[in-house]
C-alpha cells in the first residue's frame, strides 16, 4: 500500500448518472441552472448530459439544448456520454469537451444494456472513439460491472483488464471502473486494482462506486491506498439503482469531498458551496436525497 | 498494517444506544420483541438497556422491566448501560450479564454529559466497576467522543490513552472507542489505534462508529487493519445524532453484517434475520430508517 495521494480530482457525474434515473422530468432551465451552479464550486469535470437516444432516457432528451446553454467556464470539462456514432454527431455539434463511451466488464450486463455481446460492442466503440478523437476531443472509457454483474454474478478482474485493453487501444485517455449496481466491498476493490495496476498506471483510472450498500466510501479509501486520483461521484448522492427502488445511488459529492479534506487531501472544490447546490437539489426534486452531509445539513436547519 | 481478521464480534447497542434516541416511548411489549428476535439472530452480545436515572432518558424508564421480561440465551451477553451505585443497584436485581460504564475523552462532552470533570469521573465509575465484580459481573468501559468533541474539537488520542489506562486500572475488561458525533474519517482512526495499541491488545478494544457523515464503514475497514475484532452496531442504523436531527446514528448492523460477510469475515449472525427484524422495526417507529440494506431491501418487496 502506498501512501494516501495529496491531491485528488472528483468528477462530477450527477447531471447525467444522477439526473437519468430520475422519472418526472427535470425542466432543462433546472439543469442548466444545477450546472451553471456546479461551475463555481471549483470543480473541473462535470458529465453534463447523455446522447443516449431519448427514447431509452428521456429525461435527457435534451442533451443538446443543455450543452448549448449552460455558462461555460474555460478550465472546466464538460463532458457527455455518447453511445454510438448517431450521437457523437449531436455531440459535437452541441459543443461537447469530453465524449465517455461505455460498455459492461460482464456480458449479462452489456448484453442487458447495449444489447450486443462484449466483442460486438468493441468496433461501434471504435468508431466513436475514432470520430472524436479526430475532432479533437478526447475520450473517456466506462467500464460498468467491475465487480459484479446482476446477471453474471461476480465479475473476474482479468475480463476488466482485457476491457481496459482494448479501450486503450482504440484510444480512450481513461478508464472509469464502475461498480455499478454498488455491491462491492474493499477486498474486491484490492483485487481489481491488484490486477488492473499491473497493465495500467493509476493515473490512467477513476472509480465509480455506488452507495448501495453502504460500501462507496470504504472502497474509495481503499482505491487511494493504490493511489488512485480520481473518482466519480454525484451532488446529493443522486442517482438511485435501477434493481431496487429507494435505495443509494452514487457517492453523493458532498459525501466524499467531507472524506478527502478531512484526510488532508486537497480537491480544489468547495464543500460548503457543494452542500447548498445539494439542498436546492432535495427542494426541486421534492425528496429527501441519501447523502449524509446532506441529512446533517438538514438536521442543523431545523 | 495487518492482514483482515478471520471472525469478528458484533456487538449489537440498538436496543440502547438506537432507541435511547427515539422521542415516541416505544411500548415495553415491543422492546421485549426486539430482543427477543435479536437473540435469534446468532447475535451473542446485546446491550438491551441503559440505568441512567428515566429523568434524562425516559425512554428507557423500563430498564427493570426489559430485562427481566426478555428470554434469555444462555449463549448470550444481555449487558446494560449504568452510570452509578444507584443503578448498579438495579442493574444487578434486574439481572444483568454484563455492565458497561461511560465517560468521554474530552473535557467538555464529559461535562455536558456527566456534569463532572474526567478526573472527577473516575471515583465515581470506580464505584461501579467494583460493585459489579464483587457480584460476579464483567465490566465494559465506554470511552466516547475519541476522535472530536462537539465542544472541544479534535481530541489527542493521548487523552483517549489516558482515559483508558484508567478505566483498564479499575478492573474494566474491554473498551469502546466511541466517534460519538461521526465526524471521524480513515486517517484520524488510524492515528487514534497507532496510539492505543501501543499500550493495549486488539482484544481489549471495540469500536463504536457512527456513520453521521457517511464513513463508519470506512473507519471500520481501518480498523480491522489494525486487528480490531469487536464492533458495536444497531440494527437498522438506530440512533439518530442528537446534533443533527434526522442525520444518521449509529452503523447499521446489517450494512456491517455485509461488509464483513462478503470480506470473507465470519460473524455468526444471520444477515437475512437481521434485516428482516430492521424492516419490522421500520414499521413499529412508522419511518425510514437509514440503513442502506433495508433502503435495498424495501426497494426489492416494493
């Protein structure tokens, strides 16, 4: 184990990790708001919207009115999740900084969400991967399932590292692993970066850890003990999981910026400014988000 | 660091430290109900109630009632909480298994608490201690606000030694660390065990995280690191934060129970009981409560 890193990025992912699993549909002058208000917390990546077709998340079918409209700041990244090339067109005509592809480490997983097998899914990739590369823009790789798989069971580490493989290979500058349906425990977390770090420097990876039971920030410590820098995480724990209603999703934001400063690690973003962008976020939605810094904040109010 | 524990010990406080906090008194017939499902759990430690005069926790005015109304395993530890003779009195005619002390490592949350100094804390546990071994009964010692004060601000684990020491001398067989407020994080965990266990064993000591801010799953992982094997939890995450209200209490059992099971940890507690008994509880107080295994387990039955 080394030690703990000083400096850490968050990326910020609630605009689009967080906001698709939301159903009544979220105004777009809300989200532009929400970003434009995430803009001046100090952070300097932010996952703005998804050009997914509308048809599987309508809540963002207006992916490029969203990107067109918010308040750029230059030392910010606004990135968009893009699935094929149909929508590497709308993406980098509305503008996008950043394109992150995505595809499963399990092949129940991948089958379930992108309907191909994993080999099949590498040449649409591809040519995602190609298209922004040429135009300039560089790209991110997710990996969903890292540790299991809600069809599969457990994920092996060797099948997240021939994915990485080949992400690399096509281009992609960084993998974000995810444990997407949140089930995954330290000892989990230290095999696949045991594994993954011997192909891959930690710099060339971020975590994405759902909250789900309760494990995110017990597996980010542990990430940094490999000397990870980077993690997704959403404002207000946003997010959700697709397999139970009600329970946690991402990392809230707020959540792990409370971690990483209290450990003495620098991040650049401003806690107190994340907190209230949070509580306005409760307000809008109309409910209770599952972020604890946000509960705390709640309780003091009252 | 050390490699994790094979088999860990949970101490179960819901009864008391969860419940202690709850406004509306829950009828005895219930409390009872509690227990009695607790005790078939696999659990062998439930700490079922507190002494301290009903003035200041009415709550659990009972005390006498509930032990002596709940069937006992004889596999089973049923501790209570007591604060002085008067209660060691009544503690002992109830028939309690084992008796726990309290005080805190700072000056401050001691006096709020006790109304009395640290030092002035000591004759009067003293007391206690001695009573309760001439009758034949163990004594924990609880140590609280270990990692900060909500009056005093971070405390010198040299005064979580010191404190120690102390209760150690009187003739106390374990104690438990309390981060009473949940503000602690890996690194502050690590400095506090660091210290302690240069004067004591892992076996002399528990720790009693509360996941206020999100990381008592994190500081149990460091803990384990250091060769912790006892850990006090609450079902469902009873607890609450008298600071914060609606903030989270004390780690949910079941939330550690599934940490520590898919770590490959042996615990001996059925995790499925667990969380079945934290959803009827749910139902008894008519409100959600914080742990993240029920939040996925009402998702899943809803």
């Amino acid at each position: 184990m080394m030690p703990f890193p000083t400096k850490v990025q968050i990326k910020e992912v609630g605009p689009r990790d967080g906001l698709q699993n939301e159903k009544a549909f979220i105004e777009t002058a809300d989200k532009i708001a929400l970003i434009d208000t995430l803009s001046g917390t100090g952070l300097d990546y932010i996952e703005v919207t998804s050009f997914v077709h509308p048809k599987w998340i309508p809540q963002l079918a207006d992916a490029v009115d969203v990107l067109q409209n918010i308040k750029r700041h230059k030392d910010i990244t606004y990135a968009a999740l893009v699935p094929n090339s149909k929508g590497l067109e709308r993406a980098l005509a509305a503008g996008v900084d950043e394109v992150s592809v995505f595809m499963s480490a399990s092949e129940g997983h991948n089958k379930a969400n992108i309907n191909k097998s994993i080999d099949d899914t590498f040449p649409i990739l591809q040519e995602v991967v190609e298209g922004a590369l040429a135009a300039g823009k560089s790209v991110r790789g997710y990996i969903s399932t890292v540790i299991a798989c809600p069809h599969d069971g457990y994920t092996n580490p060797e099948q997240v590292v021939y994915v990485a493989e080949k992400l690399f290979a096509m281009g992609v500058s960084e993998v974000s692993l995810g444990d997407t349906i949140g089930v995954g425990v330290p000892t989990q977390v230290d095999a696949l970066l045991t594994e993954m770090l011997k192909q891959f420097r930690p710099e060339q990876l971020a975590m994405h850890f759902h909250d789900t039971r309760g494990t995110a920030i017990a597996n980010i410590v542990t990430s940094l003990q490999h000397g990870i820098t980077k993690f997704d995480s959403a404002i207000g724990g946003l997010g959700g999981c697709p397999y139970a209603k009600g329970a946690s999703g991402n990392v809230a934001t707020e959540d792990l910026l409370y971690l990483l400063h209290e450990m003495g690690i620098e991040t650049g973003v401003d806690l107190e400014k994340i907190k209230q962008a949070a509580l306005r976020m409760e307000n809008l939605l109309g409910k209770q988000l599952s972020s604890k810094l946000v509960a705390v904040a709640r309780g003091e109010e009252s």
